[in-house]
C-alpha cells in the first residue's frame, strides 16, 4: 500500500508512527464533523452508516463502525421538540487503519472517570 | 399544529413568517453540519438519505430531498486520495415546512451568476 | 437595501417574510458550524468574537452578540482532558436583520421548560 | 508530562505513536470543525486567532499556528453575497504535540500535485 501512497515523500515518520497518524486524523474528523447532527429514533442508524460510510473513503481505512448511544436518544415529550444532537458522549467508534505493513486500531468512547471522549489507540502492529 | 407548540408563546411574528424562520434554519443547518464531510460516489446516496433524515426529526418539517452533484464528485486520479469534502455548491436541498395553516417550501442551489449557494423562499403561503 | 439585493427575484415572499428566513439561517449555521468547538475558559471570549464576526459577513446581518455560557465550562480537573466541547445548551445568540424596511431580531437560548436550545423571533417590524 | 496523563493506560502504542496520533487528531478536528465557516476579509484575522485558541486547549498541543490563505478569500462583487466559506485548500496549519518526550510536528496544505489538503507529519523526534 505505501509503495501506492504518492504522498509518502513528505512524511518524516515510520509507517507504524504514520498508521497511528492517520487513526487520529479519522478520530478527529468522525467527532467535529457529526457533533451537531439531529438525531433521535428515527434517524439514528441512517446516520450511523453514513458516518461509517464517510471514514472509509478517506485514505488507509480498512474497517469502521460506528455507534450511538440509544440510552442517549431515549424519546423525548414535547413534541415537536423531541429529539437531541449528536454530542461526544453518545459516540461509539472503532477504526482500522492499514498503512503498509503497520495496522493501527482506534477507538472513542466515553469513559466516566475522565468524564471525556477519550480517543486512543487500542492496538498498533506490524502486519 | 401550532396549538400543539409549546414555544409559541415565545414568538413575536405570525404564522407565514414563523414557517419563513423554521425554513431558514434548516437551510443553515443543512449547510453548516454537513458542509466538510467526506464524500466520492461510494457514500453519496448514503449520505443523501442521513440529511434528510437529519432534517426530518427537526421541527415542521413536512418533507424533505437532498441531492449531491455527481458532477462534482467525479473519480479523481491518485488513490488513495480520491474523495472529495461536501461544499455549499454541490448542495442541492428542497424542504417543506408546516406550522399552522403556513406552508414554506425553500431551496438551496448553486446560484452561477451570483457565484453563491443561494439559500431562498420559493413559495409561501397558507393551508 | 432589497434594490441592492441580486437575488430579490428568486424569492416569492414579503420584504417581513424574508427577514424572518434570513433570520433563521443565521441561528441554524451559527449551532451547526460552532457545536463541537473546543472552549474552556482560555479560549471562549476568542471563539465568541470569531462567532459574531462570522455572522457579520453573512448577507443582511444589522448587529449581533453571542455570549457562551461561563457556568457550563467551569474549570475541570484531570488535566489534560480540561476542556469541554461547544453545545447548544451553552449558547446565548441574538441578532438583528435588516431586509429593505423590515427588520428581524431574533435569539437563541436554552429553554428548560423544553430541554431545548430555542431558536425564536423576539421582534419582527418594518422600519 | 506522560506521568500526567491520567488516560495512558487505556493506549497499547509507543510516546512517539501516540504523539503521531494525537497530531492527527488536531488536524481532523481543525478541518472537520472550521470548513464551512463564513470568511471574507473582515472576519478572516479573528476566525484563525479562534482556531489556534481551540487548538490550544486541546490535549499535548504545545504550539499551534493557522493562515487562511487571503488569494482565496479577495473580495469579490455582488453585495451582500460578497464573503466565502472556509475551504480545506484554504487552510495552511501547523501543530506540535508534546507527548512525555516525543514531540510531534504536522502540518495541513493544499498540494497542487495531489489536488488535496494534505494532513502530514513534518517531523517527530524524542526530547
């Protein structure tokens, strides 16, 4: 794959250091790009897929998936007023980026004890 | 409808010019949330469909249609780098809003000799 | 100023009509573009005056003032993670249009009776 | 600084991996965040200073600088339609990122030859 990456000449990095570069920039954009969305019951999976759909065409995506938090959307009163926003704490998101031999897997999730997203790398590896 | 809104007592206008403003922010709201997201011909449909989704669960929406200009989206050479960001020119957006007896139907285009993504009023009117 | 306006005859509505459409544009872009932002008390008034100033470009726009909620961004513990995210919870935005002799002031703000950030017309006048 | 991180033991990479990480971050929340906002030559001072400002208060961001390229927001005729929304090829970005002893340095630019906004690491090194 990177023997096919016409930009690799201006990275000064390793290729596991540029698969771990690449997972962040997926992380970062999947979180400013969605936060905001309108979501409730009706559209939630549509717009799950579509976020899945929008990280992979960006470069070295092998494998997304992309989660909200029903417990988060629960129906709302007050019609015509009943639904909420895409925020940080509802998003549920696991990506695999391949850079040639190196594979970085990242994930966000909530973690209450940081009260925050946290976005991290879960695995980098060679092949 | 509006008898059943429990933010009309917060309005100074009538019922023409509240479904004029409702219109208007689902045009911003459109723009500004989807604007910046990741999109060549792999994802265009899905994405489509996720906005007006999104646009459905907002308030008084009666109906709604998105469409991305294909034109704009056409293969691009240099794997893996062959995808594009949504811009306010390739949006193509029609909704329908009811509140009350009113009905606004607004559009979003490409506007050529304004060199804007004209957001407008296209109809107004009552029941 | 609507003999200014190039795009008048794209409309089918009234000088007030147009006001209010205008009006809700700018409250639907200001949530969808800033929701998301990163602020704590280092940056907010930085991203409250960039927020206004970009309303200012924006077509029609008379005056406007955006105020983020200090209460809901007070200082966190757990460095590094000290930070919040924008949200529509957050946001206190009023702003003025002017379109020919009709002029709109519109606000939004969190409405608890409707767990709700508000977007509403506050005035709506000619001249 | 690493000793600080309360988070470091929910990552399974290296410092210098996870100062490449966190780079990537900084540049997919600049771009996902700010494109779409309204500019022109009025507003395009204010809205960079915002966008270091919300860099800064990010995790591990030691420095941050951000231009918007003025070729590319020059005024343009048809008042009040005369202002643009920030573009990924407008944006011209630089971040480092201190993680324990690694230090990160990456950069965002429109690169003719790939006709794309490229997010690249400029540099890493410890200490």
């Amino acid at each position: 794959m990177s023997g096919l990456d016409p930009a690799k000449k201006w990275f000064r990095c390793s290729d596991r250091e540029r698969a771990a570069f690449e997972a962040g920039i997926k992380m970062g954009s999947v979180y400013h790009q969605y936060v905001g969305a309108p979501v409730n019951a009706s559209n939630v999976e549509a717009l799950e897929r579509a976020i899945e759909a929008g990280v992979r065409v960006q470069p070295f995506v092998d494998d997304v998936r992309v989660r909200i938090d029903r417990s988060k959307i629960r129906a709302k009163r007050g019609a015509p007023y009943k639904y909420y926003s895409v925020t940080g704490d509802m998003l549920d998101v696991w990506v695999r980026v391949k850079y040639a031999d190196a594979v970085a897997e990242c994930a966000m999730a909530y973690v209450p004890e940081l009260r925050y997203p946290l976005m991290r790398v879960v695995d980098l590896r060679e092949g």
